[in-house]
C-alpha cells in the first residue's frame, strides 16, 4: 500500500455528559469515506488524544476500523514523551485488526537533541510490523525534527512517510530533496498543501477535510494530477475556511464547523473549550456562505461547482 492523497485528521465527537459520542464517530468515518478521503488519521492533536482515556482510545480505534470496513487506509495516533510508553502504545494497537500505520509525534516536553528523536523514532519502528509516519509538529512539542535526521530515519523499511507541520517550507522542501521516492511527505497544514504538493509533497493530513472532505480530497487529486489551474480555484475558494479552523486552538473551530452542520455536538474535553462569540459569528458567516449549511438541511454533501465551471 502506497499512502498519498487528502487523508483527515479525524475529529473525536463527545457528548453533552463528556462520554465520546460513539455513533457520531461512526457515522462521521461513513460519510468522510462516501466523500472520497483517501486515508483517516484518528486520534492526533485534531482528535484531543491526550484526553482519552487508554480503554477509551483503544474502543475508538476499533470502531473506527469497523466503519471503514477496510475501505481506506487507518493511520492512528500514537504519540508519548518516553521511547518505552510510545513502544508499549503501538503494540497494543498492532493488535487491532485493521490498523495499518501509526502518526507519531516528536517526543513533547522531553525536548530531545536530533540523536535522541531519531533513536526514539526508530525505536518504535523497529518494535513493530505497522507502517510509521512521523509527525513534525514543533509548535506543540517543542522540538524541531531537521531533515538531516529525517532523512537517516526513511532508510528504516516501515518508516514510510512523515506529516510535516513545522510550517517552514524551505525545510520541508529539503525533507522532499532528502528521501527516497518510496518515503512520503504529507503537509500537516491545509494552507500549505499546494505550496508542499508543487516541490513534491504526496498529499495532506487535512483539519478542514473533516468538515469538506470532497472538497479537499478534489483539491489534492486535482494538484497530484498536474491540474494546477482546477487546484487553485478550489483553495482559493476554501481557502477562508481553511484559516478560520485555526482562528483559536485546533479542533475548537472545526468542531464547532461541525456542529453547525449538523455532524457532531459542539462539545470539549477540558482543557478545549467552545469558541467565543466572535468566532462562533465568523464561522456561521464562512459555511453560510460555502453552502454548507444548505447541505445539511438537504441531508447531503454540498456540489462543489467549481469543478464543473473549470471544465466548462
């Protein structure tokens, strides 16, 4: 299996009780997978993993592997401080019939040298039979993953691919010079996916496809395959969205996207919190105004009509 595309940084629905919503999750993966996603990535940062309990993220896994039913690929979030716990983490999940990879993060708040990230990286490579994508995501751990270091670690076989969030492109150009062809570079940022596509990225691990996954997968399929001008159309046209998902700390604004169209409960583990009412307000005038909120009361996804007037 080749990973490339718009995969989603899946959202983690809850109830009002603060229990995960388990059938808004399934039903969530259903339609993500109906609308053309090419991959799902449960429980990272998007998916407020640090506040799951251990039983609760393993149950989540499973369910979202059963929904899937086998139709895309099911990269899950696994990240911890410590070489050990991130081992004795992924091997649980290799025991989940389904899964097909692990996103892992740099070691947080440990703040290791290069040596040490690489050592913690191949650790866990070498400590399972899954596929492994790294996830450089400094703004969060606190380290820097440069691309010397990984380059070294794409010489390791099930080291497949990293989701590169540094927002540097500079790096994530030389990360793109620096592998082999087989080791895949991801943006793990939607405003620079068409920046890192066009110097030689294999797709996106999206926040905003949880909310627009046919609009993003089109986007991404449309840049693999040379059609820059369709490409560009679409980002521009989503583009406000795309921002406005970060306008406070990820997954606030999308989840309340979410729960505007009707997908989830607008609901938190603390530390997360609802939006404000600014946002709220800027957030209702975006998918107001994408027809977001038209599909909802038709029951159906939105047709993007850029794709057809492009064509035209």
């Amino acid at each position: 299996m080749e990973l490339s595309g718009c995969g989603t940084a899946l959202v983690t629905p809850f109830l009002a009780n603060g229990d995960v919503d388990w059938h808004a999750l399934q039903s969530l993966v259903r339609w993500q997978i109906e609308n053309g996603i090419h991959f799902l990535v449960p429980t990272g940062s998007t998916g407020e993993a640090c506040a799951l309990l251990e039983e609760e993220w393993l149950r989540l896994v499973r369910l979202v592997v059963e929904a899937a039913e086998g139709r895309v690929p099911i990269f899950v979030g696994c990240s911890h401080n410590t070489s050990q716990q991130a081992i004795v983490r992924v091997k649980k999940l290799q025991a989940i019939p389904g899964v097909d990879g692990v996103l892992t993060a740099n070691p947080y708040y440990t703040k290791p040298t290069q040596e040490g990230q690489y050592q913690h990286f191949r650790a866990i490579a070498e400590n399972t039979h899954l596929q492994v994508l790294i996830y450089n995501i400094p703004s969060r751990t606190g380290i820097n993953l440069l691309p010397e270091t990984t380059a070294r670690l794409a010489e390791i076989p099930n080291m497949v691919g990293i989701k590169e969030s540094s927002g540097n492109l500079q790096q994530i150009t030389e990360v793109v010079h620096a592998v082999p062809d087989r080791f895949k570079v991801f943006a793990g940022d939607d405003n620079l996916a068409l920046p890192i596509l066009s110097v030689g990225g294999a797709g996106v691990i999206s926040v905003a496809a949880n909310a627009i996954p046919a609009q993003m997968t089109r986007m991404i399929d449309a840049a693999l395959a040379n059609d820059w001008t369709l490409a560009r159309m679409l980002y521009r046209k989503y583009y406000p969205l795309i921002i406005g998902n970060f306008i406070e700390p990820n997954p606030q604004p999308v989840k309340c996207v979410l729960a505007l169209m009707g997908r989830i409960q607008e609901q938190y583990r603390l530390p997360m919190m609802p939006v404000v009412p600014k946002t709220r307000a800027h957030l209702e005038r975006l998918v107001a105004e994408l027809g977001l909120l038209e599909a909802v009361s038709a029951g159906k996804q939105p047709m993007d009509n850029t794709a057809a007037s492009h064509r035209n």
